[in-house]
C-alpha cells in the first residue's frame, strides 16, 4: 500500500455563494491567525480579506440588483476562487504538510487512505 500525501481539497469550487464565502473566512482565520506553520502566505490578510469583501459585496449586488451586475460578480469570483487556489497551493508546498496542518488552514484534507469496495447484501431478506 502506498504512502499518500494528503493536499487542500478543491471541493470549495462547487459551493453555493454564501457557503463560498464562508469557508474563505475560515482560510483567512486559519492561514493568518496560525503563524507558524503559515509564516508567509502568497497574500497579506488585508489582500485576501479584500478579495472576500469585494466578492460578497459583488455577489449582494448581483442578487439584488438582476443581471446588469453578473459582470462584477463573476469577474469577484474568478479573482476569488484564484486567491483559493493560490492559497491550497501553498498550504500543500509547507514541508511536512499533513491532514492537521491542513484543516489549520481552514481546508479540507483530500483523502488519503484506501479502501475496499462495498460489496452490496444480494439476500432476498426485505
């Protein structure tokens, strides 16, 4: 059996906009507020708490205002999700990364152990 590293889950791609946001202030808390291990993120916190703010801000506008601000809102996102990525990409580069120091940084840990299919119950007992 092979040694797997864990990395950052990349699942936040998928979330709706508020829970987005909310797992962006848990990276912010997680990443900057535990130095070490983090000791130098790819952005300041004021940057990436920006790139947050901008992005809810955005995406209030869109909701409450129709699609004359999708525009701002999906450029806020991509700019976004960037600064996600860039931040999983450092977490995953710390020397010794492991499935702790991820969910420190407020990330989900990839799994990392393997497992055997579950073979479905065929009896007729229903």
């Amino acid at each position: 059996m092979a040694t797997v590293t864990p990395h950052c889950s990349l699942s936040y791609h998928q979330f709706n906009p508020t829970d987005l946001e909310n797992f962006g202030h848990h990276v912010s808390t997680g990443i900057y507020g535990n130095n070490p291990p983090f000791t130098t993120p790819p952005k300041t916190q004021v940057v990436f708490d920006g790139i947050i703010s901008d992005y809810h801000l955005a995406y209030e506008a869109y909701k409450n205002g129709g699609k004359d601000q999708k525009g701002a809102y999906v450029i806020t996102r991509t700019n976004f999700m960037s600064a996600l990525d860039e931040a999983a990409v450092y977490v995953d580069g710390i020397v010794g990364v492991d499935e702790g120091m991820i969910m420190l940084a407020g990330f989900v840990p990839t799994k990392t152990s393997e497992s055997k299919a579950v073979i479905p119950d065929t009896s007729d007992s229903v």
